[in-house]
C-alpha cells in the first residue's frame, strides 16, 4: 500500500489487488481509492499487472508520486470521472 496526494493535493492510496481465477500470470493489478474512503470512489487498473505480490508491491514502493499521479489521472479518465483540476 502506498499513499499520495493527487494534483489537488487530496489523498489517495494505491494498492494491489489479486484477480479471481486459477492463472497466476497477471494475477494482481494496481488499484487507487481516495484515503479514507469506503472503497466508492476506487478506480481498477487492470492493465498494470505483476504475476507476484513481492513484485507488485516492489513496483508500487519505487513509483515516484508523478507516476501515481498521472496514472491515477489517466485510470479516472477512462473510467469517465474528471480529475480534480
């Protein structure tokens, strides 16, 4: 679990996340929800995958908060929610 704060300076954790199913390939995938919230407000992005925990969590502690912030930008445009401006 990481924490950062979007270009409006709100608060948001990324995390990862494990698809259901048999097949390890891909099976986790990068998730955002704003900090503190119920989980409503989470956005899925399922293109960034990793087979292994160890390496999805490695991954996640070396993006810089410029990656999580234009990712998380990119992942609320194609879910159809603005980001904050």
């Amino acid at each position: 679990m990481r924490q950062f704060v979007d270009d409006s300076s709100d608060p948001w954790v990324a995390f990862v996340a494990r698809a259901e199913g048999g097949d390890y390939k891909g099976a986790y995938y990068l998730v955002m929800e704003p900090a503190g919230g119920d989980g409503g407000g989470s956005v899925a992005l399922t293109d960034v995958r990793w087979n292994s925990t160890r390496t999805a969590e490695r991954t996640l502690a070396t993006m810089s908060g410029v990656e999580l912030r234009r990712r998380l930008r990119s992942a609320l445009g194609r879910a159809g929610r603005l980001a904050s401006v």
